[in-house]
C-alpha cells in the first residue's frame, strides 16, 4: 500500500465548525479534529501504513474518552494516548473503553499495554472490545476481545452527574468484513462521523488478502456503511490512515466503482487468457500501477477473481 496523499478537509456546517487544516505528519501531540475528537498518529510509517496508524480519542474530560484503534505496541504511543485522556483534574488515563476495528498487527497490539497503564495509575480496568478474529485471520492478527461487540451495538458517553457542561457521544458499531472478517467501522451519530479504520483509506484502496479478507464482502460491506451515513447525514470520514475525507457518500461510491472497474478488468484478462495464472493476469490487470506494488496487489487480485469465479458458478447453475 503506498503512502496516502493528502485531501484537504473542508468546512462542516457552521455550528459544528470547521476542521483544521491537514498538517505534517508528527505523532508527538494528538490534533484536535472536532471538540470531542482527538487524533493521534503512531510512529509506524511504511509502505503498509502510510503516515502511520491514527489513534482516535472520543469524548471530553466530562465524559471520559473512548479510544479506538491504539496501534502497534509501541510505549511512547500508548503513554501519549493515556496522557491524551484527561480527568478533569488533568490527570490520563479517563478511559472508559478501548475499541479495535480489527485485529491487525497495527491496530490492536497496543489495547492490552493501554489497559495495563490505566490500572497501574489506580484507575479502572477500561474494557477491550472489539469483535475476536476469525480462524481465519493469519497467526499475528489474533484477537479476543473483554467484551464482543455487535453489529448495530451503540457506545455511549454521557457527562457524569451534576456536570451540564458536556454532551453525549454515542458510537454506532458497523460490521464491515472485507479487508478482515472481524473488521468494524464506528459512526460518531451526534458530530456524523464515520470512524473507517482500513476499509476505507486516504488515497489508495485496502488490500482485501484471503482467507481473511473477502471481496464480495468487502462491496456488500460498502453497501453497508452508504446506507448508514446516509441515514445518519455523515460528512466526514475518520480513517486509520491518512487525512480526513470530506463527502463520505461520495468516497464510498467512489471506492466501490473503483473496485468494480478493476474487477470489469481482471474479468477481461482473465477471459482473454483462461490458461493464464494470476501472475499472468497480474501484469495486463494492473499494468497502470507501478511494479513495486504488484506483490501487494496481487493479494486484492486473487480476492477479486474468488468473487469473480464465485459470480460465473452462480449464473451457471440451472
């Protein structure tokens, strides 16, 4: 996956104000994407990551926070997220749950170090939820969570007794499988905002590598996640990698006619050379991608022709 481009954020609605302006990557200071939502990049940048992986913080000090996606393991990150999450008195660690969208070696290795820093400073255990890996998932993508979640699951942050200076932020679980059998998007319902995690990313696509990854489930999950922000009027989506993406629906129906054009392609090739393997059909069905990522690409290509080969069973059968 190469580096992810930049999109510039625009405007939201007046009375949710604007977001900020994208900035260069650091990973020192979380940036204040919404009043309620911080960001904070992972120093784990590579060819798989992009800038690294984006650790977001929901809520306000009021409330308490819930953090999704802690990262890789990594003690700086996880230190820095906890200082992220303040009590009122200015002290981390207010948090009231760790959340994971899937259990990839970026994304949940850093859940349980979180958790551990949360009791030593005295506070409450915050559980890891998320929904476990499937048999499926390569040996280190496991992931058992505290507590399952489900889809259409909400999450709720409420201001505690007596305090009228916060409001509610609620988190609507989404099952998205696709890019793993376990992964999960979050809608933020009151600031409609989709937390994306790697189903849909800032400038390229998302690998899709069987057995774990799915292609027909990865569209129908597209289907999904249009259906719900457009139910729930969202603007923005909050991926795990790269900038903020404005117009959701429109980058969701994006991706999916992306997805299908290179699909209508591999189809092509793979007719016009039945004899071919899928280092044949690799070269002319991505010959308008650079070299270098082919071996990349060539995982979401054979989870293109298993949905390919799965369409032609289906319109055979009497």
């Amino acid at each position: 996956m190469p580096r992810h481009s930049q999109i510039l954020d625009t405007e939201r609605k007046p009375e949710l104000g604007p977001l900020p302006a994208p900035t260069d990557w650091q990973t020192q200071e979380p940036v204040a994407l919404l009043k309620n939502v911080l960001r904070l990049t992972a120093p784990n940048p590579g060819f798989m990551t992009g800038p690294g992986t984006n650790s977001y913080v929901v809520g306000e000090a009021l409330t308490g926070y819930i953090v999704i996606d802690p990262g890789p393991a990594d003690t700086d990150h996880i230190q820095r997220l906890w200082q992220a999450c303040a009590h009122p008195d200015g002290a981390g660690g207010n948090i009231v749950a760790i959340v994971c969208t899937h259990s990839h070696a970026d994304h949940s290795p850093g859940a349980l170090p979180l958790q551990t820093l949360c009791i030593q400073a005295g506070t409450d255990a915050p559980p890891i939820r998320g929904m476990a890996s499937a048999p499926t998932a390569r040996a280190n993508s496991q992931f058992v969570p505290d507590s399952a979640l489900h889809h259409g699951e909400t999450l709720a942050l409420h201001p505690r007794a007596a305090h009228t200076g916060a409001e509610s932020h609620t988190l609507q679980v989404i099952h998205t499988p696709g890019h793993a059998a376990n992964h999960i998007c979050l809608l933020l319902i009151e600031d409609g905002v989709l937390f994306s995690g790697d189903h849909i990313l800032n400038g390229s696509t998302t690998v899709i590598d069987p057995p774990d990854g799915n292609m027909a489930d990865y569209l129908d999950s597209l289907d999904v996640l249009h259906a719900s922000c457009l139910a729930h009027q969202v603007e923005f989506i909050f991926p795990a990698h790269g900038h903020a993406m404005p117009n959701a629906l429109g980058a969701i129906s994006h991706l999916k006619a992306h997805r299908l054009m290179r699909e209508a392609k591999i189809a092509a090739v793979m007719q016009a050379n039945p004899a071919g393997d899928p280092d044949q059909w690799l070269a002319l069905a991505y010959d308008d991608v650079n070299p270098r990522l082919w071996p990349v690409a060539k995982r979401s290509l054979l989870a293109h022709v298993e949905r390919i080969q799965m369409l032609q069973i289906s319109t055979t059968k009497p």
